[in-house]
C-alpha cells in the first residue's frame, strides 16, 4: 500500500511523508501548524494513555466501536486510521475484525512509538498524505475528535476522498464549535486546545491548534469535497463536563435531540460508488 522509499522497524512499518506541498504564506502557515501539533503530541505522548482510563473513556470507547460495527465488519477490509495515536483505533478495529488490514497514520512519532502492540504506521500530517496511494482505502476512520487537528480541513476531506474506493466510507470524530464542555472547562478560547482540559496542567502555550465545526459547516465540507454525508451525531454532551457514568444516558440523550452541544460530532461519509461520477 505504502509507496516505495517506506522503511521497516520491527513489525512497524513506517513512511515519512514531508509538507513541501503547500507554498506562500499558506505553506507557513501549515508548518507551523504542524510543527505545533507535532510539539504539543510529543509532549502528551508519555501521559496519553492513562488519560483515557476513566469509567466514562470505556464507555465512549464503547460507543465508537458499536458506530464501527458495521463499517469495518467486512473481513479483509483495508482500514487506514487518520491520527492513530497510541492505537486506540487499531485496538478496536482488531476487535471487531480480525482479518482487516490496519494502517495507521500520525503526525507525531512519540504518539507512535507508545502504541502497544505496534502496527503498519505513516508518519505525516493527515491533510497531505502524500505517500499512500488513492483508491487504497475500504474505510478511513478519525477517531476522537482528530479530524480537528487537521490544518486544512477542506484538504483533509479531499485526501478522505482520494484514498477510499469508490464506495468506501469514512468515520471522522472533531470538535464541536458549541459544545457544552467549551463553558465548563480551559479549552472554551478558540485557539488552542487541551486534551482532557486542564487535568494535566499544561500551560496554554503548549496547547495544540484546532478547529471546531457545526452541523452545517461539515455538510458544506462533506459537499464541497464530493463525498455524501450519510450521518452526523453528537457523541455525548456531558463529555468534559460531568464524566459520571450513571449521567451517559442523560448526556445522550440531550446530544440526540441537540448534537451541537456535544464536545464531539461524529460524522459518516461516502464516496460514491460509481467511479466516472466521484
Ligand atoms: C486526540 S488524539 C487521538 C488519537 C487517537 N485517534 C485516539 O482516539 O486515541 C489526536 C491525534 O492526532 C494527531 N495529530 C495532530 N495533528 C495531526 C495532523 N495534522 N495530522 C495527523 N495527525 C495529527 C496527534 O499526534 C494525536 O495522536
């Protein structure tokens, strides 16, 4: 899958894919996006796991993997995994099949590197994949708010469109412009964003870039980039809030009726079947 030019460490396979692309200001702009997730990640790296033990973490995890059912049920599968981290995705994507084939992508090597067991892993930024060939891809999946740590998101959905084959689908997780948590906790200003909040003591200077989105705006995204939105739901709006387990169905509810509110909206896309028409 990946192109000639990957190197192979241990059971890893790795590609490094470079930024050169993006030129002018933009391209300034996107490396120093980049440069700040890669800082912030690696930071994060050493403490990433055991941020996501709680009782509440096992019930999203839960919830993500009954979304994933259906879509990566089919055996042999080609799954590539947009920020894979510490392989949370490549855990639950084992778990419901045992004969896809897993690729993992991060920009950052030290979220890589804690992932046990390892897996075929890309090391580049997730809106500029340049070293993995289109039409490769039966599902892409982003999980836990990714999709928002992409400099570019209309580039994002476009290489989304590029690597599935026609028919494909994607799950992407990203941050909710409206959520609930952005009252209660530190990452309410716009700029920059801390995984889990302020429960690490990070200073703001080191959070990590994102954008949030609504509703609309990932239907206009999904439109623009060819791609047919079959689903968006909020994934709980208590996240980040009130992490009670007995509170899950309560937050689930309010994130049914208004999915906004969620700290995350979860969204599933095609690419059309046909392929003169994709
Ligand atoms: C919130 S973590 C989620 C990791 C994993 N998907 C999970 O659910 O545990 C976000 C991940 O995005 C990665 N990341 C940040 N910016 C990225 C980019 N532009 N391209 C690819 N990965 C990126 C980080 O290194 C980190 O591993």
């Amino acid at each position: 899958m990946a192109r000639p030019g990957v190197r192979t460490h241990g059971r890893t396979v790795i590609g490094v894919a470079g930024t050169a692309h993006v030129t002018g200001k933009q391209g300034h702009r996107k490396r120093l996006w980049d440069a700040r997730q890669r800082s912030y990640w690696a930071w994060v790296s050493p403490a990433y796991e055991a941020l996501y033990l709680s009782r509440w973490s096992v019930l999203e995890n839960a919830w993500v993997k009954e979304r994933l059912r259906s879509l990566v049920g089919e055996s042999s599968a080609v799954v590539v995994d947009l920020a894979a981290g510490t392989g949370l995705g490549h855990r639950l994507v084992a778990e419901l099949n045992t004969s896809a084939c897993y690729v993992g992508l991060d920009i950052s090597r030290e979220m890589l590197a804690v992932a046990d067991p390892p897996f075929p892993a890309v090391i580049t930024a997730m809106d500029e994949i340049g070293c993995l060939r289109s039409c490769v891809a039966d599902v892409i999946i982003s999980l836990f708010t990714s999709g928002s740590f992409a400099s570019d998101p209309s580039a994002l959905l476009a290489e989304v469109h590029r690597l599935l084959k026609p028919g494909g689908v994607a799950y992407l997780s990203v941050l909710s412009s409206r959520a609930l948590s952005r009252i209660t906790s530190r990452n309410r200003g716009a700029a920059r964003y801390h995984t889990r909040g302020a429960s690490i003591g990070l200073g703001d200077g080191r959070g990590a870039p994102v954008h949030r989105f609504t509703v609309r705006q990932l239907r206009r995204l999904a439109t623009e980039s060819r791609l047919r939105l079959l689903d968006v739901r909020g994934m709980n709006v208590l996240s980040g809030v009130a992490e009670w387990r007995g509170l899950w169905t309560a937050g689930r509810l309010v994130a049914i009726a208004v999915p906004g509110l969620s700290h995350s909206l979860e969204l599933v896309v095609r690419r059309d079947p046909s392929p003169d028409r994709s």
